[in-house]
C-alpha cells in the first residue's frame, strides 16, 4: 500500500501541482490534461495530510518540504486568520471569487480532518 501510496502522490503532483502559482488544480481528464484551473480548499487540505503521512511513514525529506510548501500556500491563499475558516475557492492566480467559506455541515471538514491526520505525524 505505500508503495501505491507514493506512486499516487507522485503522480498528482507532477499532474496537478500548479508549479507558477503553487497549490493543486481542482481537475483533470482522464488523459491527465488540466481541465479546472481553480484551486479548491479541500484538495490543498488533503495533500497536506498526504505529504506528511507520507512523510512520516518512509523518513523522506521530499514528502516533508511538499507539506511545508503546501502548508504555507493554504496559510496564505485559504485560511482566514483574522475571523477563522478557510476560503473555498480561488482561481489560477489564488485570487479569491469571493469572501465564501465552508458551508454546513462540511464546514472546514476537510482541513479539520487533515490536521487530525497530520498531527500525528509531526509528532
């Protein structure tokens, strides 16, 4: 399985990791063609919670710098820091569409569920 594991993280990232603007396309074809450019909060959430499992379980330093870098793209383009919650969306330039955040009942389930799972890890 964790070889499975990384094969899939390897290839998200190299497929859907925005390289210009950082964070993670919202889709793409089964031809692996980018085919939503947006950004969405629960995708950055759960390739956090990837990378630092990942990270955790075989010691590469790889999985480490994609959390951190993952960390600090949703520190800056999805988390309210001054009245909490993560922005939902945002477009190819991590320019929001609007001030919308999780709605009930998923509200911010993903990044909660995300840090539940890289919390251990850290540790």
């Amino acid at each position: 399985m964790l070889e499975a594991a990384e094969e899939h993280f390897h290839k998200g990232w190299e497929y859907g990791h925005d390289d210009q603007y950082g964070g993670f396309y919202f889709a793409l074809s089964p031809d692996k063609e980018v085919i939503d450019t947006d950004k969405n909060y629960w995708v950055i959430a759960e390739a956090i919670a990837a990378s630092a499992l990942l990270g955790a379980k075989t010691g590469k330093k790889a999985y480490w710098s994609h959390y951190e870098e993952l960390f600090a793209y949703a520190s800056t383009h999805f988390i309210d820091h001054k009245h909490g919650g993560w922005h939902k969306l945002v477009n190819r330039e991590n320019e929001r569409y609007s001030g919308e955040k999780s709605t009930a009942p998923k509200t911010d389930y993903h990044p909660s569920a995300a840090c539940y799972q890289a919390i251990p890890a850290l540790q």
